[in-house]
C-alpha cells in the first residue's frame, strides 16, 4: 500500500489568511486520509490589501504580484515544515483567485507554483483551473471529486466559506455548484459596524428580517439557474452587493436578512433526513447552523477542527496527487466542461 505525503495549500475569497495542510494519503480498496499538521497563516494588512485590490492592476503589476505572492508561499511552507521529519512528496497550491468569468473562459489564481517550486524545493503542482475553463468548464467547483472519494458517508457535502457550495451524487453523477455569498458578505457589513466578522452570528441576532430585501435576493436569476454554475467576486460585487446598498433598512438588518437568505438557499438545496457534512468558517457560525437545521430538518454534522477548517485545502492536496498519477481531478458533471481532465501544472 503506497502512501503519500502532501501539502495542500489554499486562500480563499474571504482573505482569512493561507491555509497549509500537512496530509497523508494511501488507498487499499478505497482512499484514505490523515491530517497529520494544519496552519493557517494570517495575512499581514499590508497582503490583504495586495490581495483585495489586485484585481485593479495593470499587467505588469500583475505579474509581479504573481511571482510575489508565490515566492510568500513558499517561505510561509519552510517555515511550517521546518523541523519535520517528514519526506514530503509534493505541494498542491490552489493560489488566490483573481478574476473568475467563466463565461469569458477567463480565470486567474495568482501565486506562482513556479516560485513555490525554486523556494521550498519540492515538487509544486498549481493553477488547477484552468485547463477545465479551457475545455469550456466553469473552472469550478472543484472540491467534489474529493467529497465524493474521500467522504464517502455523506448525502452532501457543504462548504460555507466566502460563498456557500455543495456536492452530491445524482442522476448516478457528481454534481456541484455555489449556492449563495456568505461570509465575503457577511464580513463585509460586520466591518460596516467595527467588526472583523459576525462571530457566532451575534450581530445577525440582534437585527430584523426585511421581506422585502429577502425577496428580492431570493429572486435573483442566478437561483433559477440549474447546475453547473459558480459565483465569483465580480458577480457579487454586480448583481448581489446593489440589493444591499439600495435597501434603506439598517445595517443589523441587512445581517439578519442575509443569514435568513444563506440559510433558506442551503436548506433548499438539500433533502430532508439526509446526512449533511458542513464546513469552513461557516461551521462555526451557531446563529447560521442553527438556522439551517431548523429549515432543512437535515442531520447537519459538524466534524473536528481540522476537517472544518483545512477540507479544502486537503482536497487540494488530493487532486494535486491525482495529477501527478495523470488521473482525472477535475469531473465534467460538475464544471460542464466537454470532458473530464487532469488540471494542473506541475513544476520539479
């Protein structure tokens, strides 16, 4: 039985910081995983700036950007590996999403896997999306071939992080897709009233639900769209952000309003009785958990830290191991690609 040692890496929308996942892989008739060590890595304000408005450089500034953000990664792995007696086998970096159109088959993750490479000296495989956006894919999600090989014993698989998504088996495919924004909006109004973020939903309990601003996010066409289908920054920032600043109520009640909207859109998403996992920040959101059991009637499970926090990142690792193996990491019944393919660039 082979075993692998692998480091996944991952920052998502919402800038908590970087994820760094120390895992183990093996298969003997299934996949198997151990979390051996987790980090996140909080960003200096001075990268979340870098991060936030990256999207406003020109090319060249860009690029330099690239190569700045992947050289960090690198150091922030040597630090985290150093005195360890482990012989890792590679890294997987998911990078940090710039720009996400897939309708313009454009995506961007920046954080040079080449720099990682040079830097950390270890095998680096990155920019997992874009052969499937190339292939006429939405780039993402990209999680559920991990969900579907790795967590086994769940009827879906949510993720709440900066958006919300799902996957699950059906129609004897996997399937997944973004259900709503959550935390990127969430922290976006708490930091309207001083705070970082709305722990365990205390500002989301203090406000009102508004029908009319429920309404009319409910009603956004995105909703009515079948699967697949992904959200992305410029989409909130467009389509979902104007409803907000449009509204004259307060902003408590714009909180309390959106977490009845996160929580009605997840809770229509799946069945009753079904065995649900949950994770990322979400997860420990007790406000947001409880509201989804109450609409959902669902056995929501909330696993230990490091599955809560790190599943992403660990996947990541996974699907970096399935591309070095030249397997499928990325399924076409998700992405709506013309087929399924193996992304990623690997760098020695």
């Amino acid at each position: 039985m082979q075993k692998y040692n692998a480091l996944g890496i991952m920052s998502g929308t919402s800038l908590d910081g970087l994820d760094i996942v120390l895992c183990e892989f093996s298969f003997n008739s299934k996949w198997n995983f151990n979390i051996i060590k987790s980090q996140t890595i909080s960003y200096t304000k001075t990268w979340k700036d870098k991060l936030s408005n990256a999207h406003t450089l020109h090319g060249l500034d860009l690029t330099k950007l690239h190569k700045e953000y992947g050289k960090l990664i690198g150091t922030e792995i040597n630090k985290f590996i150093k005195n360890q007696n482990y012989n890792i086998d590679f890294i997987a970096s998911h990078g940090h999403t710039i720009f996400h159109q897939p309708e313009k088959q454009l995506t961007l993750q920046i954080g040079d896997g080449a720099e990682i490479a040079a830097t950390t000296h270890i095998k680096t495989v990155s920019d997992f999306r874009s052969l499937d956006i190339a292939l006429g894919g939405q780039g993402a999600p990209l999680v559920p071939i991990g969900d579907q090989l790795l967590f086994t014993e769940f009827d879906y698989c949510i993720n709440i992080g900066g958006f919300a998504n799902i996957s699950l088996d059906a129609y004897n495919k996997r399937i997944a897709y973004d259900i709503c924004p959550a935390n990127i909006i969430l922290n976006h109004l708490a930091q309207e009233l001083g705070k970082e973020f709305d722990k365990n939903g205390k500002l989301g309990k203090q406000g009102k639900i508004d029908s009319d601003l429920l309404n009319q996010l409910n009603n956004i066409n995105y909703y009515k769209q079948t699967p697949p289908k992904s959200l992305a920054r410029e989409w909130l920032t467009d389509i979902f952000i104007p409803f907000i600043y449009k509204s004259e109520i307060s902003t408590l009640d714009k909180i309390s309003t959106i977490y009845e909207h996160i929580a009605s859109q997840i809770a229509f998403s799946i069945d009753k009785n079904a065995k649900v996992l949950i994770t990322g920040g979400g997860a420990y959101n007790q406000h947001l958990i409880n509201q989804i059991k109450t609409k959902s009637q669902s056995n929501i499970i909330i696993p230990n830290s490091d599955i809560v926090e790190f599943k992403e990142a660990l996947i990541f690792a996974f699907l970096g191991l399935l591309r070095i193996q030249g397997k499928n990491n990325t399924l076409a019944s998700v992405t709506g690609a013309k087929k399924d393919s193996s992304g990623g660039n690997i760098f020695i």
